[in-house]
C-alpha cells in the first residue's frame, strides 16, 4: 500500500520522471565526452553549452516537493558533464603525448593478445623494453607464418624490425577508441622475431592454457567456437562462418558480457547459497563470488564488456546483503559510469554503445513489451483464463524471453544500422534458439574446460567430446542455411532521437496520463517519419 501511494504523490507531486542519481549522472558524464571530442575535433563552439541551460530550468521536474534538493541535482549533473570531457581530454593528451620512435629497434615484450588472420597473426606486446630502455604503453606487430608459432600467448618474445610511433586518432572506421584506451602507441614491422621465455601473468597463462586444451580436445571449428564463447576472441573462426552468425544476428554470444558473467553470477550463487557454503559469512561468499567473477573477467582481458557485466552483478549482489531493491537502470548507470570515468574513450567503442543500450533498453521497455505479449497471446486475461501449472510456468517464461529480446534488439537498432546499414530478419528466431543453449551451457562449458586445464593434455579429448559434437551440429544450421538475406539500404541518423523517444514515452517510466502518452507517441512518430524522409534520396534525381 505504501508503495502505492508513494507512486501516486510523485504523479500528484508533479514528476514527470523518478530521477534515478547513478544513471543521470552517466549520462551527462557521457555527454561531457561528446562535447569535449567534439570541441577539440570538429571546432564545435562553446554555444553548445547553453543548451545546459533547460537543465537548470527544469530542475524542479527532478524532486518536485523539494526544490532545493532538485537545484542540487542538476548542479552535480553539469558537474558530472565537466568531469566528463575533463577526463576525455586528459586520456587523449596522455595518449598524445608518447614518446616518438621512427627506425630498426630491438623490441622485448610480452604477447597479450593474438588473432589469428589465415597465414598472417597480429599480436599485442605490452611491457615493452625498446632498445633496452623501458617504455610505457603497448605495440601491435603484423607476424608472417614463420614467426607466428613462437608467439604464444603470455610468451616473452624478442623482435627485431622497424618500429614507429603511431598516435593517429583517427582510422579508416573512425575514432580509434581501441589505441587509446589500450595505450597502443607503437607498431612494429618484424623482420626476426624468438622466444624468451613465459612470462609469470597468470591471466594470460590460464588464457593460453585454456586455448591449448580446446584445440587438443576439440575439433578446429569447435574449439574456435568455444573459445569465442568463452573469452569473447572470434579470430579463430573461419570468415564464412563468422559472417553468417552476424547475419544471423546472435554475433552478441562471442562478446562476454551479461549473459555470460550472468549464467556464472547465478553458478556461484547457487554454489554459495544452495550447499554447505551458506553456513559461511554473508561477506565472505560475496567474496568467493566476486573473486570467481573478476578472475575470469582478467582472463578475459577486462573488456568494457565483461567489466560491465561483472559490475552489474556485484552491484545487484551488494544490494541484496544490505537490503536495498535493485533497479537494473541504476546497475547499468553505476556500472557505465565507473568505466567511463576509467576509460572515457570507451563511450565511442560500437561493444560498448551496444551493450550498454540493450541494457538500458530491457530495463526501460520489457515490461511494456511483456505487457503487450501477454495480451495478445492466446491464453491470456483474467487469472481464471490462464492455464494452470506447468503450462503457466512456460508461458510466462516464453513471454518474458520474447520481451527481453524484443527490448534488446529495440534498444540497440539505431547503432546497428549506423555501423552496419543492416539488419538481420533472422534474429529473433536465431536468439530464441541460442541464446536459452548458450545460458543453459555456458557455467558446464567453463567447468569442464577448466578441468581439462588441471588435467594432463591427453584428457582433454575424453573431456571435451561431448561439447564438441554438440558444437558442431549446432553449426551446422549455418553452413546448411544463408543467413546472408538482410535489410539493408537504412541509416537512421537524426531519426535515432524520435526513435529512442516513442519507445520511451511507449514506456512505464514516463508518468504521464493515457492521453498525454499517446500524444508524445504520435509526435515522436512523426517526428520520426520525417526525418527518414528527409534523409532519404530525392525521388527521380539523376
């Protein structure tokens, strides 16, 4: 009842909108990053500022009984808006400012990263020490097949070849946020290249463990898979095949991210909740599952993805053990707002828009797209209509799958047309299908093939059997279907804004009357529509 009322005084109150403090503050600290990039990128004048100013005039909308709690609100929101571009400048001058190198060098470092691209590999050394001389920051050399082999992961390698500085801001597919928040600074052309020994990280040498044991107890295509799955690195996975899952629109199971960190979160929870373990303190099973989690997101090389995903969790987990109701939209702005104030540059990375808006985007719209299944599925009405039992427990959880998928997808449209000019007509299919394997597999997969990690090589094959004939007659449905049929020739633009807007008043977090709901639709709609026809090429131009 309480709740009831408390929800009734904010529409009586006048809030159009519950003002969530950890998801503000993200947004406007994001919004400081675009202005600052493009302050210094594209000239944009300080003018732009004063569209700050409605901050200030509808500040009293953010706690309507209070106003000069509302007027404090929205002066830490421009403060977060400074902050934002002051930290966005200052990671770009530090990445500007790297120590210039042009010629033939002798580079000792340590192999962080490998991709493998047919008879051509690309890695990452980081520890550099370039002619003896200890330097910060990381190098990407482009590797022959002769030299590949010796270039393990977490091996120290010499190489010897001509080296520069490489500072460009800008490359073919734009801002190059990867080098900057990676401090790739030098690139490298080897002409030599030998081992020196393993180095002692023990997440790269659990990383190249675990790739050695899939590959020795798995099939190629396979072991490819899994490993993609598993730490969210696709280069092992032929063109072809890698193309038609993106066709398919299910490429988003390769990113370790909530769906992963997810399916493990709810492993060790059962792990610690569920058996002996619950007798131990409150604190220290946060702990084994929190250590469990940011372990495997250092093998995973910390992605903005997995780091997302294993904030969120921590965070949801926190506010259990004190009490407080989690809010998903609250999780995703904590969790964006401590990986942007580490990395700004990450807001212009397409995983990291990505996964953010289809966070943002099940917390916003499931519920509406819940509401709407479950009126128009069969079945469906007063509580006595309803089938009972089982049949209940799948309907319910088939409506709640669709409507998550549906949000996710809603949510992050714009930014895949923008990147791609595409969409899959295949998605929604693809996703009911791998999304409830991969969840159901995942924490199993993981398990066995650490196990097979512990366990002499010659395991391995007994270990990974199983997961290897499952993988590949899953993968047979691309190589026996094209994908490849799309929806091309889209590009949103401007009409993202009214796009993202009818969803958003289409929502339950806009208090807002029937009346007024429908009237915000119709005109974030038009608004929408227009701006598609505008962008679109005049009809009968030459």
């Amino acid at each position: 009842m309480k709740k009831l009322s408390g929800a009734a005084g904010n529409r009586k109150g006048g809030r159009f909108f519950n003002f969530r403090p950890a998801l503000f503050a993200a947004a406007f600290f994001a919004l400081g990053i675009g202005f600052a990039r493009a302050r210094l990128f594209s000239g944009a004048s300080l003018l732009w500022l004063l569209c700050g100013v409605p901050v200030l005039i509808s500040a009293p909308a953010f706690f309507p009984e209070n106003p000069f709690r509302s007027l404090a609100a929205a002066a830490a929101l421009l403060l977060f808006f400074v902050c934002g571009g002051l930290c966005f400048r200052a990671e770009v001058r530090a990445f500007s400012s790297a120590e210039q190198i042009s010629g033939e060098c002798t580079v000792v470092g340590t192999v962080t990263e490998k991709s493998d691209y047919g008879t051509v590999s690309r890695v990452v050394l980081s520890d550099l020490i370039i002619d003896g001389k200890g330097r910060e920051g990381k190098l990407v050399a482009t590797l022959g097949e002769e030299f590949s082999e010796k270039a393990a992961l977490s091996r120290r390698v010499v190489l010897v070849g001509r080296v520069e500085t490489d500072l460009s801001l800008f490359g073919e597919y734009g801002f190059q946020s990867e080098n900057v928040e990676k401090k790739i600074y030098y690139s490298a052309e080897a002409h030599s290249l030998s081992a020196a020994g393993e180095d002692k990280d023990v997440f790269l040498a659990v990383r190249s463990r675990l790739r050695d044991r899939l590959y020795r107890g798995m099939d190629e295509e396979p072991a490819a898979v899994t490993y993609a799955l598993l730490i969210g690195d696709t280069s092992g996975i032929s063109a072809g095949l890698l193309e038609s899952i993106r066709y398919g629109g299910i490429a988003h199971i390769f990113s370790v991210s909530g769906l992963n960190i997810g399916s493990l979160y709810v492993f060790f929870r059962a792990l610690t909740d569920k058996t002996r373990l619950r007798r131990l303190p409150a604190g220290l099973r946060f702990a084994m599952t929190g250590g469990a989690l940011v372990f495997y997101a250092g093998v995973c090389g910390f992605s903005a993805s997995v780091l997302r995903a294993t904030v969120m969790c921590l965070v949801l987990y926190a506010s259990s053990l004190f009490g407080v109701k989690s809010d998903m939209l609250e999780n995703t702005g904590i969790a964006a707002l401590l990986l942007l104030a580490l990395h700004p540059v990450q807001l212009f990375d397409l995983g990291f828009g990505l996964s953010f808006a289809a966070c943002l985007s099940i917390g916003v719209l499931s519920r509406t797209f819940r509401d709407g299944l479950d009126a128009l599925l069969p079945f469906g009405g007063r509580p006595e209509d309803r089938p009972a039992g089982i049949l209940r427990k799948i309907r319910g959880g088939s409506i709640e799958f669709l409507a998550v998928s549906l949000a996710a997808q809603a949510g992050t449209l714009p930014l895949l047309l923008g990147s791609f000019g595409y969409i899959s007509v295949w998605s929604l299919a693809l996703n009911c299908i791998f999304v409830p394997f991969v969840d159901a597999v995942f924490s199993l997969l993981l398990a066995l093939a650490l196990v097979a990690c512990l366990l002499p090589a010659s395991a391995a094959p007994f270990l990974l059997y199983l997961p290897s004939a499952v993988w590949s007659a899953a993968l047979l449905l691309f190589h026996a279907f094209d994908f490849s049929l799309v929806i091309r020739g889209m590009r949103m633009g401007v009409a993202a804004l009214p796009f993202v807007g009818f969803f958003l008043a289409l929502s339950d977090k806009v208090n807002a009357g029937r009346g007024l709901r429908l009237a915000l639709c119709a005109i974030f709609l038009a608004a929408f529509a227009a701006s598609l026809l505008a962008a679109s090429p005049a009809s009968g131009g030459g």
